[in-house]
C-alpha cells in the first residue's frame, strides 16, 4: 500500500511539474490521464497475480470513462503522465519507464499478430507528442523525444529527436550540458523524392509554356495572310453565261 501511495503521488507531481494548466491539486485529481492510469496500476497488480477476467473488465472501464486504452500487461513506471489523453492506446507487452510523458492520441503498439514481446520498450524521461505511433518490439533510448504525428519502426538513441514518417533522428543532445546538434547531413529519401518531382514539374510547365508560344505565333502568322483577291475573270464568265439571271434560285 505505502509503495502504491509513493507512486499516485510521483504520479500527481509529474502532473503538476509538466502542465501549467494544474494550479492545484484539486484539479489534478480531475485529469482523465490520472484516472487511467491509477485504474490501470490496479489492474495491472490483479493481471500480474493471475486473476481473470477483472483486469480486462477494469481497463474497459478506464476506457469507456476515460478514452485511454491499456491494456493490464502493459508495464508502466512512476511519474507518468498522460496529457489530454483522448485515443491514446498502449499495448499488452509495452513497457514504459520513469518519468514518461505521453500526449493525446499516441499509440504504443504492434506490428503484426505474433505472439511474444510485440511492443515498444519505453526508457526514462521520455516525451512523445500528439499523434504519434511507436510500434513494434522496439527500444527507445533514456530521454529520446519523438514528434508529433511521427511514425516510429526502429530503435531511438538515448537523447535523441526522432520525427517524420518514418520516423528518423534529426537530433541529439547532451544529457550533461543540454546542449543540442542537429544532424543536417543525414540521408532523407522523401526529401529528395519530393524535389526530383520538383524539378519534373518546373521543366514540365517550361516545356509546356515553350509550346503554347510556338501555337501562339503559328495562330499569328496564319490570320495575317493576305487575302487572295476576287476573280473577276470567274465572275465575267459567270455573267456571260445563258443560265445566270443574276437572281436568286440561278441554277435550280
């Protein structure tokens, strides 16, 4: 009992710490986050002890009240927090360290429908922004931060940035000094896929203002071709002949 009050109260601070918004802990006692994930340590506690049926019945309950879904095997440390909350889903054989703070509609989940270790481990002092996905049995390193909406395959270094989809690290930093190093010259194919369509486009419409020039100047040159004179030798003959009256109907 005194372990779980230690840890609802790491639980409460890393709430008050992290979001301006918690002026008191009244309020906090209000956050959905909060509520999910004291509902989950106990279901967790009753998972671990074997006992059926209840813990899946807890965390649906978490769920409906909530919009957080996790699962009770999912294994989580103190000082978590879970900001906003809405959508956020974390997985059966997830693990999350200390000092974790996860932002609405993050998704800590698998690949496929293999049994076994199947999702994200999750170090320390990690943050994870809004729409994000870490899947797969994958290792975030001890204060990685990963972008909002980025899609996350493979390993993160420890205090590294990764972002995009898929996610890629574009920066490290220095856990002793705080100071960051952005990786400029790292490899990025859909920046380069996106400038090669750059570069089509551009000779594309020159291409195509080239040719609406050349229609353009041929359209010119043939309405100013003079006009062929009226063949007054036809006409003479015309008048000349036995058939022409010169009024309408000539002919019929």
């Amino acid at each position: 009992m005194a372990q779980a009050l230690e840890t609802l109260g790491a639980d409460i601070r890393a709430i008050q710490r992290i979001d301006p918004a918690a002026r008191n802990i009244w309020e906090v006692l209000l956050y959905p986050g909060l509520h999910a994930i004291v509902l989950h340590r106990i279901s967790h506690r009753l998972w671990t002890a074997g006992i059926p049926f209840v813990p899946r019945l807890l965390s649906q309950i978490a769920r409906w009240l909530t919009g957080i879904e996790i699962h009770p095997g999912a294994r989580i440390g103190k000082a978590f927090f879970i900001d906003h909350g809405m959508a956020v889903v974390i997985g059966e054989t997830a693990e999350v360290g200390d000092h974790v703070t996860l932002y609405q509609q993050v998704t800590l989940g698998g690949t496929g429908k293999q049994g076994g270790k199947r999702h994200p481990t999750l170090g320390n002092d990690i943050v994870v922004g809004v729409g994000a996905s870490v899947l797969g049995a994958i290792q975030i390193g001890d204060g990685a931060r990963i972008g909002a909406g980025s899609v996350v395959l493979k390993d993160v270094p420890p205090y590294s940035t990764a972002t995009g989809i898929p996610a890629r690290v574009v920066q490290t930093r220095d856990p002793h000094t705080g100071t960051t190093r952005r990786l400029e010259h790292m490899p990025d194919p859909e920046g380069a896929m996106l400038q090669s369509l750059h570069t089509k486009l551009c000779e594309m419409e020159e291409r195509l203002y080239e040719l609406e020039t050349e229609a353009a100047q041929h359209h010119s040159e043939h309405h100013q071709l003079p006009r062929q004179p009226l063949n007054e030798e036809l006409f003479l003959a015309l008048d000349q002949s036995d058939g022409y009256d010169g009024g309408p109907g000539w002919g019929i």
